[in-house]
C-alpha cells in the first residue's frame, strides 16, 4: 500500500488529499488503527530522501566516542538500528507508546546490540545517568511542531543533553504561503473521493504532491524550529505576502524543511516525502487576486503542550475590497472558522466540525 502511494506521486505525478477526521469515530476500531500505524510506518521506512539524509548525517555526526539519545522510537526500531551501524559508545531510545516499545524492544533484542538501551516513558520526565551529545529525533508532523517536538526537545537539552550537543535534524522550518484553488483532474478526483471527504469545502487537508503551479507567492517562515536556540514556545507572527501571479486565492498551504548539517535539506513541497504539505481552504467563495495584491496573515501558535494549538488570522487586501478568514485547529481542539465576504456583506459562521490532529 505504501509503494502504491509513492507510485501513484512519482511515477504517475497525481496529487493526493485526504482530510483531517476525527478520531473518535475510531478509537474502538482495532483493525483501521493497527493498518493505519502500520501504514505510516512503511511511509517511513520507504522515504528514500528522508532515510539518506538520516544516515548520511548519522555518518558526519556519530562516531565511536559518541553518546546518543534518539527520543521517539517507533514500533521498527528504524533510525535506532541506523545509529547502531555507526557504533557509538552509548545508544539510549525512549518510546512512550506501550505497544512500540515492546515491538521495538524484540527487534532490537535481535539485533545482540548491547550498546541499545531502551526506555519506555515520556522524555520529558524519564531521568538518565549519561549526557549525551548527539540527539536523533523525528518528532514532526506536517506542521512541524504538531507532533509535540518543540516541548519534547526544549524540555529535554537542559536535563540530557551536553550544551555542545549536536541535532540530527539541526532545525524543521514549516513555511506558509498563499495558494490558489486546488482543483483536481479525472483521476485525481477518483482517487481523492476512495480516500477523503470534499476537497473543495472549507477545512483542512494533507495534500501530497501540491501542484506548484498554484503558489500565489513567495513563502515565508511559519514556524523556525532550531535545535541548538532557544525554541519559542507561545508567538504571534505577522506576515505580509505580496501576490506574485493573479489566481483565485481560497487558502494557505503549509511545507516543511529539515535542515542536516547545512549540508542537505527535506522540502516536504519539493521532494516526494512521507510529509505531506497541509491545505487549510478558508474561503468557500474564492476571492480573485491579482499581481501586487497583499494578503497579510497573522498567526498565533501555541506549542507548550504536546497537543499545539494554531491559529490564522487572514486579511485580504485588493483594489476592489478586503477580506477576512480566520481558521484554528490543534491537536485536540475543536475548529470554527468565520469568513468575513465583503461581496456578500455578511459575517458566516461555520460552527462546531471536528478537527484534530495534523
């Protein structure tokens, strides 16, 4: 299924949407939870870009005097036996999930590595005997905090890490930018309806593959994540896009951008990787930019918590009128969004639809 999917990008260039559901609804379904894990973790291991700037870093960074924490070790153990090929000193992984720890723990215990030692718990509140100065972590999502990275690694370099440490990635950017409406072809449109709801109604979507064609400007920095600064956990941002190219503006999409040693970098919007780049349509009636138009976005992120909070404010400003659209979601927070037309001359309001996790 996961070779399907990075077939259906690579080789046949279609571009895949499927929109953020609601957990609940299956929770009690053991077989869709255990395929979708499952799913995600081949996503994972057959990411060609992001396995070759994992190990080529490994390479540059890990050698036999080195100490490593990797935080996050999923149920394949996958970047963990990667550093173990290095030969480090000390390999310590923390796995907070029960049922990937144990899976992970009979895999590595295959493997007689008697340098891994893994530990089930929260990094944030496991204590260690060692400082270790090399940290290998994944914890991103598509937004690159969504996962609870940026409180997991801020929390942990004061209690386990050596101040010299170095990160495998050394940062994630997430980058946003205006997009016009994202209309999909026949075979698009079949693929799309077998897998997710309406991609043309408000809301939020992974989307694989966006179509560049469709970027109404220059992106900017959403989110800057560098592992050696300080991470800024709670900021409003506020971001004037200049429109480049005329289009029918419903939206913004979101990418990210891991960076390795300054030497090789992941772009969720220019490589076919297991991230896809976030669609959030605000605009049910797209409103029609052209060259020179601004639209200003404000946004506000809140990332103390494992479950992080966004949020966007737009402002659309053309010779014709002005435009509104807010839109907030989280990990586990409910969104509204309210768009205010000023064709229409009415505040809408599109109430209590749930949306979780990104």
């Amino acid at each position: 299924m996961a070779r399907t999917f990075y077939f259906l990008q690579k080789r046949m260039g279609l571009t895949i949407g499927l929109r953020r559901r609601d957990p609940d609804k299956y929770k009690a379904n053991n077989f869709f939870n255990n395929f979708l894990n499952d799913f995600i973790y081949w996503l994972l291991i057959l990411d060609d870009v992001r396995n070759r700037a994992y190990e080529n870093s490994m390479a540059r960074n890990i050698n036999a005097k080195s100490k490593v924490l990797e935080i996050g070790t999923g149920n394949k153990a996958f970047l963990t036996l990667m550093a173990h090929k290095r030969s480090p000193l000390l390999l310590t992984t923390i796995e907070e999930n029960k049922e990937s720890y144990l899976k992970a723990r009979r895999l590595i215990e295959g493997q007689n590595a008697e340098n891994i030692k893994i530990v089930y718990g929260n990094a944030k509140e496991i204590s260690l005997d060692e400082k270790y100065d090399v940290l290998v972590q994944e914890i991103f999502g598509s937004i690159g905090s969504a996962e609870g990275g940026a409180v997991a690694v801020s929390e942990t370099k004061a209690r386990l890490l050596t101040s010299d440490c170095k990160f495998i990635p050394d940062s994630c950017l997430t980058y946003m930018v205006p997009v016009s409406t994202f209309k999909p072809g026949a075979a698009e449109r079949v693929l799309n309806y077998l897998v997710s709801d309406n991609i043309g109604e408000v809301g939020f979507f992974r989307i694989y593959n966006f179509p560049k064609k469709l970027i109404l400007s220059k992106p900017q920095v959403f989110e800057d994540l560098t592992f050696c600064n300080p991470i800024v956990l709670k900021e409003e941002l506020v971001l004037q896009f200049v429109i480049t190219q005329s289009g029918a503006f419903d939206g913004v999409l979101f990418f990210i951008e891991l960076n390795f040693d300054n030497v090789e970098k992941v772009n969720a919007l220019n490589d076919i990787t297991n991230w896809s780049t976030p669609y959030v349509r605000v605009f049910e009636k797209p409103v029609q930019v052209e060259k020179g138009d601004v639209v200003e976005i404000t946004s506000f992120k809140d990332l103390s918590t494992e479950d992080p909070v966004y949020e966007i404010r737009i402002e659309v400003t053309t010779p014709r009128a002005k435009y509104k659209g807010n839109f907030k979601w989280g990990s586990r927070n409910r969104w509204a969004i309210k768009t205010d037309d000023a064709r229409a001359g009415s505040l809408e309001t599109i109430p209590d639809k749930a949306d979780y996790s990104v």
